[in-house]
C-alpha cells in the first residue's frame, strides 16, 4: 500500500533522518493522518515537540496489513489546529496530552480536559461529564483504594445498578518519566525505563534497547535477540497466569485463583533463574543482553517450565469446566469489534474483539523474526473473551519458549553501538504482555534525546474499559476492571 507524500515509510526499529520526515502545516497534516487512518492505518503516536516559541505535532502511524509503520510532522506553529478526535476518536488522549503539554488547542475536541497536569495535588480534570435526570445519581471512587493499588478515579453516572456512563481519571503520580530522560542515555536512563510499568519490565527495555540499536544503525546479536524473547514471553506467561487468578478471585472461585496466585510466582522464579531478578531487570541492555542461559540451566529451566505449564493447564480447566464463572464472564463488558478498531485498542484487550493486532505478528523485529508465535483471537469481546485469549497466550507463549530452549542460536551476547547519528526519529514497537509497547526517540545534533515518546498499552485501552461498562451493573465493574488489568503508573508518565 502506498503511503500518502506527506508521511515517510519506516520499519519497525529502524531510523529515519529529522530531515527526511515530511512537514506541512497542521492542519494538512490532520487531514493527511485522518486519510491515512481511513486506508486502515491505526495511530501509534501522536505527540507536540517543541521548538522555540512554537511546536511541530509529530504522528506515527501503523499499518498493520502491510508490516510497515509512516511518520509525518507539521510546521512549527501556535494556538490551534483542528482536532483529528472528530473523526477519529483513537486520538482523543493523545490531543489532551499535546494540549496539556504544549498549549496548543485541539478546535472541536468533544471533551478537552487535562490528563495528567497537576492543579494543587490531583489531576486537573475539571468538570466531569454529567448525565441529567432525576433518578441518575453518581458514583465516585478513588483516587485512594484499598489495598496496595496505584491512585486512580473511576466517576460512574447511574441509573439505579445500571452504569450510564463511566469517565477514568488517572494521572495523580506525576511521574515524569519522559521529561527526565530529555538530554540522554545517561546513567539513569536505564533505570527509569525499567520503571516505567514494573510488571512490563521486559518489554519496556526491549524497546529502548532496540531503538538505540536502531539510533547506532545495527542490531543485538542473534544469541541476545533469542534471550530477550524468551524472557519477554516469559514476562506474557507470569502476568496472564495471575490475572487469570484474579479473575477466578473476582468472582469467587476459589481453586484457580489459589492456584494461579502460586503458579504465577514460579514464572517469575524462571525469570529469576535466567537473570536473577523475578522482574527481570538488569537483563536487557542496549546492545545485547546481561545474562546468558548456559546448558545446565537451560534443563532446569525446561523442566521447572514444563511443571508450571502442567499446573496451568489444570487450573484452567477447572476454570473453564465451572458453570458459575462461564455465567458470570460471557456477556460481560462486551466491547465490540469496530468499537475496539475506532478507540485504537491493543494486545488482548483488541484480540478478544476479534482483531488481529499483534506487534509479534504485524511488526516483527529482533527474533519474531525468526520464530513466530501463533496470534489468539477470541470474537466476542467480553470478560471471557479476554480471558480466554490470555488462556491462549499462556499455551502458545508456553509452547514457543520450550521450542527455542530446544535450538538455541550460538553467538556473543553483547555488541558494543557505534555512536548514534545526530537529528534522527526512530520507532520501535514490541508486543509487551499488554499489548503494544511503542518508543520513539527524536536526538539532536549531538545523538542525545531531544525527545523521548513512550506510549504503554494502557494508554490506548483505558477507554475501552469505560465502554465496557456501559448498559453493565455497577457491581460488574471490579471484574471487568480485572479483565483489562491496566496499568496506572504506565499511563502516568
């Protein structure tokens, strides 16, 4: 499929000079991405850069049937520009994030809020929206839970149990991830991209290390390309595997959700094995990797595998064989196919609405390359269906990694990166456990970051949760919340 002349084609984890993107005033650019959107493309990236008084809106966009990504940025400028939200509405955060960011106004955006920026302590959210009529009433909670969670607001108008209309208000940490890594790599610039979603650990490095390694022009040895993809699917296998407890918890079944909760801690002792952190931080480094799965403990990692992947499966089925959780999954926040394609969702949130969306799959990079996972489809879009693919993915990630310990490339873990090209952009994408980790890093002269973009899957899946509980009970909310399983510091940068 031919691009349109104002975006530059691009593959996944490979650079593009600044020079070499196209500009054109904004509001061409609106109507170039809104076309390109239309031909099928979906937004990765939508994000301001600033530049003196000014700002320039960068977009990158995938097209997912052709394997190939596209950038486009616009003149620098001032004020406003016509809102790409009014005609697609997978855009509507990252407009909120540019205008919060930068002062630039989105004209005819439908719901113009802040999403992270502070007034006082919380979030500047302004009003929330109001459903009128006299039996409605509202329901607030948070930003503080029970338990040990992360602050967020969840604002529901009601009419008696059933929910009207959800609005999600995140943003309370202040984080500012991407702001402290302005002027890098520096020494700490590692450290803050394994925080930026501790349960994604894997993918979020992966992704930074791929795109030095894009910046430098070369490429992670196979040997390290091989580890990052089995640590990566083991990261899939231990975050499926406990939100398939929780979800058991959620509505009472007792046997998977002890089960899972035990069975989730033995993936992430695998990733312990292979690098000596349950997470996996300090596995994965621009260049290569930092540990190595020698002979001896590639059996023991086989056979412990081949343990938990045994009590999965038991877990499951005892899941799965319950009338009682099949009655309360199915027909359960129900999002729809074209409603998941129109908000732009990702990972197994769009997969359990029967798209096939899979970074693994559309955009392969480093050893998907060499070594495909099968995607997990499910069609009806609700609590069971994202279950059910989360079950998919536990065997097929399963399956994968007992495949490659079995033939594993030899080869140096570590390459040393020639210093990076001055004014470059470079996309890398990877399909974390959530769905699609993007990176995009524009340098300056000197190689060093002049912006660095990070998007997490929840960025993009937040509203798809919304949907989901519209026309449910209210008290359906605590498992449907559970079947997206997002995550808040992620969305909190």
């Amino acid at each position: 499929m031919s691009r349109a002349p104002s975006f530059a084609p691009l593959a996944n984890a490979s650079r593009l000079a600044w020079s070499d993107i196209p500009e054109s005033p904004v509001a061409d650019l609106v109507r170039a991405t809104a076309l390109e959107l239309d031909r099928g493309g979906r937004l990765c990236a939508w994000f301001g850069v600033a530049e003196c008084d000014a700002t320039r809106l960068v977009a990158i966009v995938a097209f997912d049937a052709d394997n190939t990504l596209a950038a486009a940025r616009s003149l620098p400028f001032t004020g406003s520009y016509p809102a790409l939200t009014v005609t697609h509405p997978q855009a509507h955060l990252f407009e909120r994030e540019v205008w919060e960011q930068h002062g630039v106004t989105p004209e005819g955006h439908p719901w113009l809020k802040p999403v992270r920026r502070s007034d006082g302590t919380a979030p500047a959210n302004g009003d929330f929206f109001r459903v009128e009529g006299r039996e409605v009433h509202e329901v607030a909670v948070g930003p503080v839970h029970a338990g040990v969670i992360e602050p967020g607001h969840f604002r529901f108008q009601c009419a008696g149990e059933e929910v009207l209309h959800l609005e999600i208000a995140l943003g309370y940490q202040h984080r500012g991830v991407e702001a402290g890594l302005i002027g890098g790599p520096h020494r700490a610039t590692m450290s803050r991209i394994e925080a930026v979603a501790g349960d994604t650990t894997i993918g979020h490095a992966t992704a930074y290390a791929m795109t030095l390694e894009a910046l430098a022009d070369t490429e992670a040895p196979l040997r390290a390309q091989w580890v990052r993809a089995i640590a990566l699917e083991l990261e899939r296998l231990a975050n499926h595997c406990g939100d398939l407890g929780a979800l058991a918890g959620d509505v009472a079944f007792l046997p998977t959700a002890a089960a899972c909760g035990k069975i989730r801690g033995d993936f992430l002792n695998l990733t312990a094995l292979l690098c000596g952190n349950r997470f996996g931080r300090g596995l994965v480094r621009p260049g290569g990797c930092r540990h190595d799965l020698d002979p001896e403990r590639a059996a023991t990692f086989a056979a412990r595998l081949n343990t938990a992947l045994a009590d999965v499966e038991q877990a499951a089925a005892w899941l799965w064989d319950a009338a009682s959780v099949r009655a309360r999954f199915e027909n359960t926040g129900a999002v729809f196919a074209r409603q998941a394609t129109e908000l732009g969702l990702v990972g197994p949130a769009a997969r359990a609405c029967g798209l096939v969306r899979d970074v693994r799959y559309d955009h392969p990079a480093g050893w998907h390359r060499v070594a495909q996972v099968p995607v997990a489809v499910w069609p009806e879009g609700d609590v069971f269906a994202r279950a059910r693919v989360r079950w998919l993915e536990i065997q097929r990630s399963g399956q994968f990694i007992l495949e490659q310990l079995a033939a594993p490339p030899e080869g140096d873990l570590r390459t040393g990166l020639p210093a990076a090209a001055g004014e470059c952009l470079t996309v890398a994408l990877v399909e974390g456990w959530r769905g699609e980790v993007c990176h995009v890093a524009l340098t300056d002269a000197a190689g060093q970051f002049r912006r660095y973009k990070l998007v997490d899957p929840s960025f993009h899946n937040w509203s798809g949760l919304a949907l989901a509980l519209r026309g449910q009970a209210i008290s359906d909310f605590p498992l449907c919340n559970k079947s997206f399983n997002l995550s808040y510091c992620g969305f909190d940068l």
